[in-house]
C-alpha cells in the first residue's frame, strides 16, 4: 500500500490516469478546434451541411459511451477498453492527417478517409471516455473515500489542461494563413488549406502517447488498494472479489426489452419524418440519438420495482436533462457556427497586433473554466454554510439564463455590422466567460444532481440518460448551426462573381441557372435559410433564436424549481 502511495497520500495510479485522460483529451479537442474549418476549406463543404456533421459527430461521441461501457463490464473490462479506444482514436486521426494530405489530388478519397477516419474515432471514445473515470475511485480503499474530491478535482485539471494546450498548439501549427499580394496589389491574409495535416497529426501523436503511458503502468500503478490489476476482465474481477458486496444490477423482463425496441423503431421514424431532408447525418444519425434518449428513459421508469420515492426522483432527473438539451444545444455553436463567425466576420487582433486564428477563439472557454472552477467551489461553499445555496435545478436554470444573456450581448454587437462590418475579437471573449459561469452552474451540478437522486441499480443507466441528453443537444447544435445566414465573406465573394447577394436574398433579383450554379459551386446559399417557419436574414436575428430559446427554458425551469424540490424528497 505504501508503494502505491504519492507523498500527498494519493496512488500514484491518479497520476497515470491523468496523463492518460490529459493526452486524450489533446486529442479530441485539438482535432475539435480544426474539424470544421478542413471540412469547409479543404474538403469544400457547405457550412451548413458541416454543422450538421459536427452536431452528429458530437452527439454520437456522447452515445457510444454506452456501448463500450456495457462490452467493458460484459466482456473486456476497463483497461483493455481504454487501450482499444485509444488505439482507434490514433488511428482515426492519422486517417484524418492522410485525408488532409491528399484532399488536392483526390478528393473524393480524401473525403471517405474523413467519413472512415470520424466514425473510428466515434467507436474509440465510445470504449475510451466510459472506463477511465470509473477507474479513478476504484484506486482508494473504503476508508480513504474521502480523497475521492481532491483526486476527481486533479483528474479533472487534466481533462482541462489537454484540452487548453491542444487548443492553442493544433490552431497554431494547422490553421495557419499567409500574406498574398493579389492582382491588385492588395494585401491580403490566404488560409494555407494544406496545413490542417499538421494539427491532425499533433493529435493522433499524443493520442499515441497517451495510450503508451498507460499501457507501460497500469500493471505496477493502477491496481486497487490491496495491490490486485484494477479495470481486469469481469470473469477474473469476480474471481479476485469472492468476498466483496454484489453491486444491485437492473435487471429488465424480456417483455420489456421487446417493448422498448419497438419504441425506438417507431421513434426513429417519427423523428425522420419530422427532420425531412436529404441529409444523411440529419434524417438517420439524429433521428437515432434522440430515439436512443427517450427509450432508455421509458425503460428504466417502466420498472415495477420502483418505490414513489424513487420514481419521483428519476422525474427530476428526466426533466432536468430535457432542460440541459438547450444549454448544449447553444453551448456548442463554439466549433461550428462562432467559430465561422471568427473565421468570416471578426477582426482576431489580439495582443499587440498578434491575428489570432479563428478555430483557436474556442480556448477561452477552456481558459476560464480553469480559472473558474475552484471559486464557484468556494461560492456554493459558502452560500451552503449560510444555509442560503440553491437547490440544483436553480442553479441549472441560472446556466440557461447567462447562456440567453452571453448571446444578447454578442446579438446586440453584430445587429449594425452590416455586410462587411467585423466584430471585435474581445466580444467573443466575453461571450466565452459568460457561456463558460453557465456551463458550470449546470454541467457539474447535473452530474452530481443525478448521482444524488438515482437508485442505485439504475446509477449507470441514469447517467446514460443524462450524457443522452448532451447527445441531443450537440444534436440540436448542428441544427441550429446550420440554420447561420450568409457572413462577410460569402457577400465579398459573391461580389467578386459579380453578384449582389443582398438583393438576391432581399428576392429584389432573379438570378440564371448558371449564376446559381456559380453560387452553388462557390457555397454561397441563394436564400434565407428558415427555422420553425422563420427566415433568418442576418446574424442578429440568428443569435437571438438562442436568446428565445434559452431564456424561455431557463424562466420554465425556475418556475418548476418548488415542484422539483418536492419530488426530490429532501436531496438538495
């Protein structure tokens, strides 16, 4: 025990799982902060055909959790999960670092690379992200649980501190842009198209590393407290834990299975219908990830075991997770739409004249969770001490609030821009301290929320139905992205066509067949795209689809709050 023991008490176990997660989540969030834009510039990509892709490659990620967490505690146990999935997601990013090198001679293989390459890495988070968090506090004994705070605040720090570095190496070295003299003699800033390889590259590098890490210790550092392999098969876990509790398991009838299986073919095409289109990410991938979501919450609260208690409960879990859907939803603009946004119609003159790129703006919400993290600890400490902390759907609802605010904000600043006009690259940063006080009133306050209120035999299936719910709005949030109007750049381009976009949104101008084919081949939309019978004609009237949408959750979800806290049944 003494061997496994760091000088502040901790395995040194924490430390392998945390350059484990920290190397893996470079990997995800680099390539993150890149993905969009190589599918736009290089690969030729409408932008609203990409956010779709980007809110069904975000939602699947949250989905396939589930799949590698039940062949991990069926079959291959933790840490044969954690290194299958690590090594697929490698792979998957030098698939992306090929598509990236060979988009310019063909690139129709480049493009199935990119498809191959995002449906590997899909399956390798699905058996990564699931497993290595369980592990953390299986490394403490029963009488050491109370480390279990201080070692999830270290293994969180790692999640952040990839992530940061990912953010700011991966758009330093792959979203690079150089001065070019025109014909004209202006001068003017050209996106390398061929450097996003290297910010691939990066990622599957320390995806690789991270991977490696583990596979060299997890047999001297991550084992239990009494020295035995944690995260091993579940065939030889049961051999090792003779004399250890069964966990309580939810157990379903065949009756009910059956029920829910044909509930998920009759959403899945209730869905597709009501998200008509041609788009295979739109009409298959999230048709299945909300059907997913709402038949894993009719199985679980169709039990016949569940006490009034419990059930009042799980209600309260439901709920909230339907809220979260809009958090997410307008949270995650950040890869697609903002990151347009900064890349189209921003002025990125940071520090002393340095252009920052514009997939490198998302760091700021990475940033300030770092920064922020410990203090909103302290406040809900201390308002806790003074017996005046809220209850947590009212802090959920306070999220939801400052998301609508932060938006409002960034609403009002692009409403006279015009066509050409460019935001300031510090309203984007203020957008980002806003959204990221949000996203920690209700990211880690839901997790714990549904820790508190679950039975125990349906903890994990619980948490399933809430990571669903952040499938779903990553799912929204392609929707939605897709929904952004026409930007500076697509009316200077147009104008260069010898077009006036204006006036062909404003329907003031009938265009050929072969000015439309000029717009089409150029991704320049001839019209106003619409939102729930609405046309969006300019940013401003974009931006405030969010503050709608946010603001009315979060005044709903206040509202419920004293019912809520009544089905709670004292759990604060």
């Amino acid at each position: 025990m003494e061997q496994t023991q760091t000088q502040k008490g901790h395995p040194k176990g924490l430390w392998v799982l945390f350059g484990t997660e920290m190397w893996e989540r470079f990997n995800f969030y680099g390539m993150r902060a890149i993905l969009t834009l190589f599918l736009t510039n290089s690969l030729l990509m409408k932008e609203a055909d990409v956010s779709l892709i980007y809110g069904g490659f975000l939602g699947l990620c949250y989905l396939t959790p589930m799949l590698g967490g039940f062949i991990s505690d069926k079959f291959l146990g933790n840490r044969n999960c954690i290194m299958l999935g690590g090594t697929m997601m490698a792979i998957g990013q030098l698939l992306l670092f090929i598509s990236a090198s060979i988009f310019s001679s063909s690139l129709s293989s480049a493009t199935a690379l990119t498809w191959t390459a995002l449906v590997i890495i899909i399956f390798g988070n699905g058996f990564f992200k699931p497993n290595i968090s369980s592990m953390v506090g299986s490394l403490y004994p029963k009488e050491e649980k109370s480390k279990l705070d201080s070692a999830f605040t270290i293994f969180y720090m790692g999640i952040n501190l990839g992530a940061l570095f990912s953010q700011w190496l991966c758009p330093l070295i792959g979203d690079v842009k150089n001065e070019v003299i025109g014909a004209d003699g202006v001068l003017t800033m050209v996106r390398d198209v061929h450097a996003f390889k290297w910010g691939f590259l990066a990622a599957s590098i320390a995806m690789i590393l991270g991977t490696v890490i583990f596979l060299l210790l997890k047999n001297k550092y991550v084992v239990t407290p009494s020295g035995e392999p944690l995260g091993a098969k579940p065939s030889k876990i049961k051999e090792i834990s003779k004399e250890g509790e069964e966990a309580n398991e939810a157990k379903f009838s065949t009756k009910s299975l059956i029920i829910a299986a044909f509930s998920f073919i009759v959403l899945f095409f209730v869905f597709r219908y009501m998200l008509d289109g041609k788009n295979f990410v739109k009409t298959i991938i999230y048709p299945i990830i909300y059907s997913s979501g709402i038949t894993l919450a009719g199985l679980i609260i169709s039990d016949t075991t569940l006490t009034k208690i419990e059930r009042h409960r799980i209600y309260v879990i439901y709920i909230v997770s339907f809220f979260v859907i809009f958090f997410w939803a307008a949270f995650e603009q950040a890869g697609s739409s903002l990151t347009f946004i900064a890349d189209n119609q921003t002025d990125r003159t940071f520090l002393f004249g340095w252009q920052m790129p514009a997939s490198m703006v998302q760091i700021f919400n990475g940033l300030f969770v770092v920064m922020l993290a410990f203090p909103f600890s302290w406040f809900w400490g201390k308002l806790n001490n003074k017996g005046r902390e809220p209850i947590s759907p009212v802090k959920q609802a306070y999220g939801l609030a400052l998301i609508a605010i932060s938006y409002f904000i960034i609403a009002h600043n692009v409403k006279d821009l015009g066509n050409n006009g460019l935001l300031g690259i510090w309203w984007l940063i203020l957008l980002y301290l806003i959204q990221t006080c949000g996203e920690l009133c209700l990211s880690p306050i839901g997790l714990s929320l549904v820790g508190k209120l679950s039975p125990k035999r349906f903890a994990s299936l619980l948490y399933g139905v809430f990571f669903l719910s952040n499938a779903a709005g990553y799912a929204l949030a392609g929707s939605l992205g897709a929904i952004l109007p026409a930007t500076g750049d697509k009316f200077n381009k147009a104008k260069e066509l010898g077009i006036d976009l204006q006036a062909v949104l404003n329907k003031s101008i009938t265009l050929t067949a072969d000015q439309l084919k000029l717009l089409d081949d150029n991704k320049i939309s001839s019209v106003n795209p619409t939102f729930i019978g609405f046309e969006i004609h300019n940013l401003y009237e974009f931006f405030m689809v969010f503050v709608i949408f946010c603001g009315i959750a979060s005044a709903i979800l206040f509202l419920l709050s004293p019912v809520l806290k009544k089905l709670m049944h004292g759990v604060k």
